[in-house]
C-alpha cells in the first residue's frame, strides 16, 4: 500500500503539510511519498492519493486542478482525500464569515473532475513578501496580521483519518 500525498505549493507551507500528513501515515503503518503534483512520474502507481494545493484567488493552483483532470478517470477508481491550504484562520472581525463561504469556491472546480472521501481546509502561512503590492493594500485595509497559521493537530487529525480508513486498526468495524 502507497499513498500519494501529492502538492501544489507557490511559497512552501503547503509543501510541509503534505510531508507532514506523509510522515504521520507512515508512524500508522501506511506507506507515503510526497512529491509535486506537477512532477509525479508515475501517477498509476500508487493505492490512494492525498491531493492537496495552495491557494491562490479562491481556487487551487493550476498544477494541481491539471492533475486532478489529467487523471480524472484513475482517480475515479481509487480512494481520494483532498486538503486546500488558505488563510481562513487569518480572518478576523467581519471577515471571519468568508471563511465557510469560500471553501465551495475552492473546491468547485476540482469537484468537477474528483468524488473525494473528505476535503480538509487549511490555514498555511501568509507573509508580506508573499503578496502583491495590491494584495498588501487589501489585506492591511482588513486588518489582518500576517503570520504562520498552521494548525498542526487538525493536520494530523485529517491524516489520522485516512490512515484509519486505508489501515483499520484489528478489531475495529
Ligand atoms: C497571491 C496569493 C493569493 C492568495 N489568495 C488566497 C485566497 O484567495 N484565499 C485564501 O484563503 N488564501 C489565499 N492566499 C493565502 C495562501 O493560500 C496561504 O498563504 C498558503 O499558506 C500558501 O501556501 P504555500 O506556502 O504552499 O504557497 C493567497 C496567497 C497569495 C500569495
């Protein structure tokens, strides 16, 4: 059994919960390997996939929806866990609301392609030298606050539950 914990990351953080999420199926006996979605060699090669992008104006990276189309019919036939990196923790005040209303919009073109078994939302990492000069205007103008946001327990919450269903614990239903 290989799993697929399979990325598309512009600055990083989502690069380090893909291998986060790998390391921690593998400490449940599931066998991982992470790799960049637009650099898998072999994408038949493995029993279920992990398939996770940043993102980036409300939607996954391309090198990740292209994966997800390009092996569309693969995919279909196999388990699929799909995680979105954003910074809806990053919300604060009156935008806090975005944060559930922006998770269909994410994941609206990939759900075209992909029946996923669970989509996790993450928050990632925002810095100033990560964003445009506009996009630094908007997000001092909301009053958010830079910073690294990552929730490493629902991480390894969300990797525990794939770990669980590929390698159910003996004695379990
Ligand atoms: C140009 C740009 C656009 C972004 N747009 C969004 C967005 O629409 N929604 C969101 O939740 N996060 C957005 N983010 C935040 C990133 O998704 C977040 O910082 C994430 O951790 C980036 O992952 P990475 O380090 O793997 O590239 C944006 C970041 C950048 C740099």
């Amino acid at each position: 059994m290989t799993v697929l914990v399979g990325y598309a990351s512009a600055h990083g953080s989502t690069r380090e919960i893909a291998e986060r999420i790998a390391a921690r199926l593998a400490e449940r006996g599931v066998g991982a390997e992470t790799a960049p979605l637009d650099a898998v060699g072999d994408a038949d090669g493995y029993d279920a996939y992990v398939l996770g992008s940043a993102v980036h104006q409300m939607a996954w990276l391309p090198e990740a929806t292209g994966f997800v189309h390009t092996h569309r019919e693969l995919l279909a036939g196999r388990p699929v866990w799909i995680f979105s990196v954003g910074m809806p923790a990053a919300l604060r005040g009156p935008w806090k609301p975005m944060a559930a209303k922006e998770e269909p919009k994410v994941t609206e073109e990939v759900l075209a392609d992909l029946s996923p078994r669970e989509h996790a939302m993450f928050s990632g990492v925002v810095a100033p030298e990560h964003l445009p000069g506009p996009g630094r205007a908007v997000f001092r103008a909301m009053g958010l606050r830079y910073g690294d946001y990552r929730d490493w327990e629902a991480v390894d919450a969300f990797a525990d539950t794939v770990a669980r269903s590929l390698h159910p614990a003996p004695g379990s239903p």
